[in-house]
C-alpha cells in the first residue's frame, strides 16, 4: 500500500533480540504412508486399463468413430443440452422474477409451474411429451381464441386461424426432447435465479431507483449483474446434469442420441462393456469443456467481489477529459 | 415558492406512525440539516422526498412538480413507476452505506445512469465523470472496484455518482455514520465544497459541527414531528425545546466519553 516502508529493522542488529525464526517444521509421515497407498493403488488401475483384455481399446476407439455416434453426440447431446438451457435459464429467470413479483397472480403462476414440472421425474415428462400429439388431432392452431364461438354467436362460419402446425410433428424427435427437458430445468432454475436474485443487497436496487432508473433497467444492469455470481455456480452443475440428462431423450423417443447409437453398435457385435467406456470417455470430456466455461463464466461476473486488485489504480486520464 | 416544500408529510409503517405531520420548506441552494435521535424519522422524511418511500398523507413539491402524484382538478392519480423514476433523476442522493454497484469501477459506477437513463453518450458520461472524479480527489482511483476503495472513498464516488445526473437538490442520509472516524472529514470536505458551490441540500447527520458551520437551517425531529428549526446558532447553540436541549446534551457527553 503505502510507499514509506523505509524504518530499519532492529532484529538483525542486535544478538539480545531474537531474531528470523529457522524452526524444525511438523513431520507428516501418515501423509507418506497415504501416498505410497495411492501410488500402489494407480499402479493397479493403470495395470488394469493396458492389460484387462475386456476393455478392448481398439474397439472402443472405433465405436467412439463412428458417423452415427459422433452425430447422436452432437445433435442429440450438445445441440439438446445447449438449446434445453437456452429454454431453462431463460424461462427459470423469468419464473423467478415473477415469483418475486408484488403481483400475487404472476406469483402464484410461477409457483404452480414450479411445483408441476419439479414433480415429474424427466423419464416420464420426456415420455409424456413424445404422446402428447394425441391431444390435438386438429393440430395446433394459431389465430382468435374461441373463434368457433365467436363465429357461432354471429351467426357466420369458417374460421380465424392464421395457420396451424401438426401436433404429431411437433410433439416428437429433438423438439418434444427440448421442450420437455426445457420447461423441467426451468422450474429447477426458477429456484437458483430466486435465490441469486435475492442474495442481492437490497440497497443495491435503492440506489439505481434513487437514480431513475426504471424498474426493468434496475433488474437487468444492477441486480442480475450481481445474482449471476450466486446463480453461475449451481448453473454449471445444472448444465453437467442436463449433459447427462440427455440420455433419457430415449423416452421421447429420439434415437439420434449418444448412448442409443453406441448400444446399437455394441448390440451387434456383442460388446457391452467397451460401449461403456466410450460413453463414459465422451461424457467426461464433454464435461471437462463445460467446466472450463463456468470457470470463466464465475470469473466474469466475480468481477469486483475477489481481494484480487485486476486493474487497480491505473493513472488518470482514461477518460480522455 | 421553495425548491421543496413538504406539508403536512405523514408516514406510517403497519400502523407505527413514523412521520405526524412534517412541513419543510428549503430554498434554492440552502443547505438543511435533520438532526434527531434514531427512530424519530429523519430518515423516512428524506427517502419520502424521492419516493423511496410513499406517503400516506400531505404533499411534498419539488421545483413546483408534485411528487408521486399528479393533480387534476383536485383528484390525484398515482403517477406509473416511469413517472416516478423521472421524477427522481432531478434528486440526488447519498446512502449511509453508499450502496456503490460492486460489480462496476469507481468510473463505470458514475457513468452508468448518465448513459442507461438520460442515454447520454459514453465519451461526454465519461468526461464528466473524470471531472467529477476529480474533484473528490479520486481521479487516479476510477478503475478500481469499490470493494478496493476505503469507506470514505467509497462514499466520495457515491457523490460523485449522484451528481453525475446534474440533479437540482442532493440528499443525504447518514453520510458519516458507517465510517471509520478518521475517514468522516474527508466526505464532509466534499460535501462542505458542493455547499459552497450552492447546491441544495438535505443532510440527515450527527455531525454537530458540520451542521453549524455549513447548515443555513437546523431542523430537529423527535417521535415523527419537527421540534424545533431555524439557523444553527439557535437550535444548536441555544435550543429552546427542553427534547432538543436533552438530544444536543446527551450527544455532547456520547462525544466527550465515548
């Protein structure tokens, strides 16, 4: 801090005062004995993964390439898990700032959603929505409400409907999966955004108030700035989990995923176990990636609350005045 | 007619009543100081002016605009929150505990509102803010973030911050309270220089020494009303209130014994 560190230190000077301490540090040894333990441990996973004919690495690798599993990776994974936290974080958000909301029905609204989707578990949500076709056989329509009777109270026919999508196009494959697992990870965000919202100080929005900012500019430049650095830690592990999730996409059904197209390919040539271990590698490495984003992702909104000084008293004048 | 001018200002929280009835009428760059005990709504009165807190009952004018409500025909319409927000950008004001946006710099701090509100561009924000910055003595400190500031930093750039939006009438609550006591002479020096530059102002403090110098009206409040007020020289120097005699003694004896 201060520049003036200039007063001499006696301690070296003078043979009656003691001086720099060169003391005998605390011996560890059940830490040596932990580590041997570990190293012979590694040593027999290691042994293991070269030796165990059962893994059949060759096999492994060239199911890892095959066109179907890199494309069931991509889009029935990375596409589902990306576009299904799109809908989640998005949709959990909003859940949440009308669950916080002065307004008791926006409140109740974000409540029973909440409740409904966080009560299905995502098997039979995912399965639900892949059926849910059967409840419009007309399709989906969009145009007035009730505009059959409307039409009937005025005594004329046809309809007002602007153009209508087929209930049984829209309810299956990678859409039905998205929406299901969407609106589910929504409720799950919901909570996180709330308590991120509300872990901000409450004289935080006071301030931009006091300074006329509207009620929209206060939540988006002051308060969910400073939520995300509550709500992105949680959000990565929920990310980690939709990842996963992924797999259930079976339920819909939609074949274009990861471990439907590995087990097929294990399926016909007889061999489960080495699936396995392609799966897991493709799951940990796609984790890995994700982790290295929230790593910067926390860094970003931790911009201001670390005791580290990032770009500190910087001359002046940056302001070009 | 008085740059704010406050009726008959009540105020209850679940049925305390916090302010019974407060006029006060501040002129063009006056400066006003609340003194009072805690709890006797100095506070309250002040967040009531920009309507951080609304009132129950009276009016209060600031530069001839109602606040909160507008007035047609005798029938008063409660104005829609972008209403009000317009309303406060004309009013600056100073949190106890400064209440400085952590995720932002010194310099982001006070460029914010200039541009998101009043959509002022970023270079003309940005100049008056390095002047602003400037002047509380804070130039070479405008790309920390406030938890790298002291307190008394953190409070010259929440100043700096509300007189970013060029406003007519500065409030200020407690500015002092939450300080360290070495780190209160440097707020006051600000505050005393917007002072003399003939802001006007509205201080809740417990600064006595700062009421009497820089103060052109001392106002004491107890229990919700206004005791007593006039220039300092009086309601400090020679109160005639036996609850404002009792407040001033008490903080006297607080200050030799602390």
């Amino acid at each position: 801090m201060s520049t003036d560190t200039t007063e001499t230190r006696p301690a070296d000077a003078s043979p009656d005062r003691p001086g720099a301490i060169n003391a005998v540090p605390v011996r560890h040894p059940g830490r040596w004995v932990a580590i041997a333990v570990i190293v012979i441990l590694a040593g027999m996973l290691v042994h293991l993964l070269v030796t165990n004919k059962a893994f059949d690495w060759r096999f492994v690798f060239q199911a890892m390439n095959q066109q179907p599993v890199i494309h069931g990776f991509l889009k029935g994974t990375l596409l589902v898990t990306v576009l299904s936290m799109i809908v989640g974080v998005g949709g959990g958000v909003l859940l949440a700032v009308m669950r916080l909301s002065d307004n008791p029905i926006l409140a109740g609204v974000s409540w029973v959603f909440t409740w409904f989707f966080r009560s299905i578990p995502r098997y039979i949500l995912l399965f639900t929505m892949g059926t849910l076709g059967i409840l419009f056989p007309q399709g989906i329509a969009f145009g007035i409400p009730f505009d059959w009777k409307i039409m009937d109270w005025l005594g004329m026919s046809g309809d007002w409907r602007f153009f209508t999508l087929d209930a049984n196009q829209v309810f299956t494959g990678i859409v039905a999966g998205v929406i299901g697992l969407g609106l589910s990870e929504a409720a799950y965000m919901a909570e996180i955004a709330r308590a991120g919202i509300m872990s901000v100080d409450k004289g935080q929005a006071e301030a931009a108030e006091a300074l006329g900012m509207s009620s929209g500019k206060v939540m988006r430049r002051v308060v969910l700035p400073q939520a995300m650095r509550v709500i992105v830690p949680p959000t990565g592990n929920e990310t980690i989990a939709m990842l996963k999730d992924t797999s259930l996409l079976l339920a819909v059904p939609v074949i274009a995923e990861l471990f439907y197209q590995l087990q097929s390919i294990g399926s016909t040539y007889y061999k489960t176990f080495p699936i396995a271990v392609a799966a897991t590698l493709y799951y940990l490495a796609a984790t890995s990636v994700l982790m290295v984003g929230q790593y910067f992702l926390e860094r970003h909104f931790g911009r201001g609350f670390g005791t580290k000084a990032p770009r500190a008293a910087r001359p002046a004048g940056a302001g070009g005045a | 007619m008085p740059l704010v001018h406050a009726v008959n200002v009540t105020k209850s929280f679940h049925h305390n009543e916090v302010l019974k009835g407060i006029d006060l009428d501040v002129d063009r760059g006056q400066v006003v100081c609340l003194l009072g005990p805690s709890g006797s709504g100095k506070t309250t009165f002040l967040r009531c002016i920009n309507q951080l807190e609304t009132i129950d009952g009276g009016r209060i004018w600031v530069d001839d605009e109602l606040m909160g409500y507008a007035d047609r025909d005798g029938k008063l319409y409660r104005l829609k929150n972008k209403e009000i927000a317009a309303q406060r950008r004309e009013i600056g004001m100073v949190f106890q505990r400064f209440n400085l946006f952590p995720h932002k710099t010194a310099l982001e701090n006070i460029v914010e509102a200039p541009t998101q509100v009043k959509r002022e561009s970023k270079k003309t924000a940005r100049e008056r803010a390095m002047k602003l910055l400037d002047r509380v003595g804070l130039a070479d400190r405008c790309n920390a973030y406030p938890a790298q500031l002291s307190g008394g930093q953190q409070q010259r750039v929440a100043i700096a911050r509300a007189l970013a939006m060029q406003p007519k009438l500065m409030l200020f609550d407690e500015p002092t309270s939450a300080l360290d006591p070495e780190l209160v002479g440097e707020v006051l020096a600000v505050m005393r220089e917007l002072a003399l530059e003939g802001m006007t102002m509205i201080v809740v403090t417990h600064e006595m020494s700062f009421a009497r110098e820089v103060a052109d009206t001392v106002v004491f409040m107890d229990g919700g009303v206004v005791v007593e007020a006039g220039p300092p020289k009086d309601v400090i120097g020679n109160p005639q209130h036996s609850r404002t005699q009792a407040f001033l003694s008490r903080l006297r004896s607080e200050h030799e014994h602390p």
